[in-house]
C-alpha cells in the first residue's frame, strides 16, 4: 500500500506541476500577444495618422489598424455601446433563429420584421457596413464568374452587364436603388459618363459613400443621398430618371410592389428598370417542406437582414403588378456548376491564398479571433463579437445554399415602365 501511494504520489504530482507550468507559460504569451498587438495599434495611429478612407485600395486593408477600426472610426454613427443595443435589436427581430426551424417562417415572425422593415435594416448595415468593406469590397454583391476570371474582374462584369442591357451612357441619369457605400454607382459612373443618384437607408453609407466619390473627384456626377426606397417619391423627383437599377438590394423590401411601383413613379415614360435579386429557387430544388431547406433559408435571412426570401415567379409578378413590363428574366448563376464556370459562392469557401484570404472561412476565422481580442481589450465595442459570429455563420449558409441550388444572389430582370 505504501509502495503504491509512493508511486501515485511520484508520477501525479509532478503531472500536476508540469500541466500548471504549462498553463502559465500559455497565459504569458496569450499576454505578450495581447500586450504586442496592442503597442502595434498605438504606434501605427501614431505614426500613420490613424484610420484613413481610401477609394482605391481596401480602407481597412491594414489587419491591425483596419480590425480595430471596425464599428470604431471617425465615420461611424454608433457610439461604443450603441453596437451593443443595436446587435440585440436586431437579434430579437429573428427570436429562435439557429435553434428552431421554422421558428423564423411563421407569420407572425415575418410580419414583425416587415413592420420593423425600417429600423432592421438600418441596424443591419450600421453593423455590417465595415465587415462587408473588410472582407469583401466596396461592391456588396455575389457575381457569376468564368474560369479565368478574377473576383474582381466578375464583380465589374456583373456591374457593366446592367450598363449594357440598359443603354446606359452619358447622356442618361440613373437611379441606384439601395446603393450601399456606392461602389456599383461609382463604377458605373466611370465606365459609361452617367449622372447617377444613389438612395440608401443607411446614413453611415451615406457619409461614407459620399467621401468616397469625393476622394475619386466623382462628386459631380455621382451621389448619395439618405432616405427609404419604400418611399423613393419622398427623396427623388418623379418621371426624370431614364434609368434605375438595385443590385442585391430590393431583398431587403418588406413589399415588393411598393419599391417597385416608387422605382415606376421617378421612371421616365418607357424608363427601364434591371437589377440582381435574391430568391430561392424551387425549380432547382427548393422545397418549404423539407426541414434542411427552410433552415438554410432561415439562415440567409438572418444574416442578411431580409423579412423573408421571395422566389423568381414572385419577382416577375411583383414587377408586373407595379405597372412594368418584364423584358427578360433569368439566374444570372444557372451555370455555377458547370466545368466553365466559378461556383459565385467559391469566395465565402474559398481556398487558402493571401488574395481574398478574408473572405474565406479559416479567414473569417481569423478575423472572428482578432475581433474577440479587440472586445476583450476594449478597443473593439461590445457587441462587435457578436456581428462578427452573425456574418459567419450565415456565409456557411449562403454556401450550402449555393451548393446544393436552394437559392441564388443573381436572379437578374430586365423591365420597362408601360
């Protein structure tokens, strides 16, 4: 028995000693990486003036001062705990989201998030508006893309394919319908000389657009102006716009017919009307009665700020009751699978390289990580964690959609006003 505890006492304790020694070590140098990634955000901002917009390269293109940035720079509307209020907000617009299925579909879930269509989406981009510019670009839509193709080059292709549907050029005036921060309206502008007006709800994007158009002298010939596209004839004259187009916008409407039929009003006589919309897709494959399909639409709503996903019938007949005529209609990605083609999802998947590193899922997760020490130190606001871990959980969503072709960010409509 002596023996016996003499051996316990030899091979455990030591065990005890070695396991405490290595958790101290471990703290030391989670503390010395806190410490050193601290001392880098105070010397960069010191020395490099700090958080600066740039219109060219990626404003947030700096993994230090960029991360601490986000939610947190001179531009943002959102005092530190106003991202924390906002997030929860949010989150109860989408009450059993990720824990029950269905639990977001009935109709009384959707009938909340319509009626507080307003103060979701607004949340929603207050909050996202710098993760999407970190991760993925000034341009906030999804692209087919051919083999071959850059993501950049499918996301200008996508961009110039609505310019070129539409006779856009310098002799016409544009309305961007739910412009964002501006990227599609800036490039457009570019590429065909036209006068475009942007309308987001967003008064962040508004700000930040805006300084953006400026810093690449566009401030002519391209604008953004704050107000709701539930309501456009309130912010834009009526029947002086040749053409309008949304890009991944409209989804976020809580009535089609009626940003439709305001899209309609600020349309000249014969005025055409393109975009991109988000739908599901029950011909390829979607069903509301298979339970592995309701929650990867449930998913994609939640992470993305929409009452509820729409399908392409719907679109067209939403289209046609607001007084259009639909000239064509189609999945801009209905050849995603085929061999010639880039799945328009492969981005969020991805594969490790430095270039578009972000946006793929161990880059999220980087990035997840960075922001979680940011919280923790208090240089990130409270609640930062929590959008962070909205937006990847729904990018797992929005791939599995894709995949399995549930649903698509490119059902592209071409119509003109009757």
């Amino acid at each position: 028995k002596n023996t016996t505890l003499f051996f316990l006492c030899t091979s455990v304790y030591p065990k005890q000693i070695i396991m405490e020694e290595s958790l101290s070590n471990i703290h030391l140098v989670i503390t010395a990486a806190v410490s050193l990634l601290c001392i880098n955000i105070v010397v960069k901002m010191i020395a490099g003036g700090g958080f600066k917009r740039d219109p060219v390269k990626n404003s947030f293109a700096d993994s230090i001062i960029g991360s601490a940035s986000l939610l947190n720079n001179h531009d943002s509307v959102l005092n530190r705990d106003g991202v924390k209020h906002s997030i929860e907000g949010y989150e109860k617009l989408f009450n059993g989201a990720r824990q029950t299925v269905g639990a977001t579909t009935t109709k009384e879930s959707i009938s909340l998030r319509e009626k507080e269509y307003a103060t979701m989406v607004n949340s929603f981009y207050d909050l996202v508006t710098d993760f999407y510019e970190w991760g993925w670009g000034l341009s906030f839509h999804f692209a087919p893309r051919g083999i071959g193709e850059t993501f950049e080059e499918s996301i200008l292709r996508a961009e110039h394919y609505l310019a070129l549907r539409t006779g856009m050029d310098a002799s016409k005036k544009v309305l961007d319908v739910g412009c964002g921060v501006g990227g599609p309206a800036r490039n457009l502008a570019i590429f065909t000389g036209a006068d475009i007006t942007g309308v987001t709800i967003n008064d962040y994007q508004v700000r930040v657009g805006n300084k953006y158009n400026a810093l690449k002298g566009l401030d002519e010939s391209c604008r953004i102006i704050q107000g709701d596209f539930q309501k456009l004839s309130q912010y834009v004259s009526k029947g002086c716009y040749d053409i309008a187009y949304e890009i991944e916008a409209t989804c976020h409407s809580p009535d089609r017919i009626a940003v439709f039929g305001g899209v309609n009003e600020c349309l000249k006589e014969g005025g055409l009307f393109v975009g991109y919309e988000w739908t599901v897709l029950p011909d390829r494959g979607y069903d509301k009665d298979n339970t592995e399909h309701v929650r990867i639409k449930e998913g994609i709503e939640v992470g993305n700020g929409l009452p509820t996903l729409a399908t392409p019938e719907e679109i067209i007949q939403a289209l046609e009751d607001s007084g259009f005529e639909v000239l064509d209609s189609f999945d801009a990605n209905e050849n995603t699978h085929s061999e010639h083609e880039i799945p328009w999802y492969q981005p969020l998947k991805g594969s490790l390289s430095w270039k578009g590193f972000r946006m793929t899922h161990f880059g999220r997760v980087c990035t997840h990580a960075l922001v979680s020490i940011l919280e923790c130190i208090r240089i990130a606001p409270k609640g930062s964690v929590r959008v962070s871990a909205l937006l990847n959980a729904t990018a797992l969503d929005l791939v599995e959609g894709g995949e399995e072709e549930l649903f698509t960010p490119s059902f592209f409509f071409l119509a003109r006003k009757k």
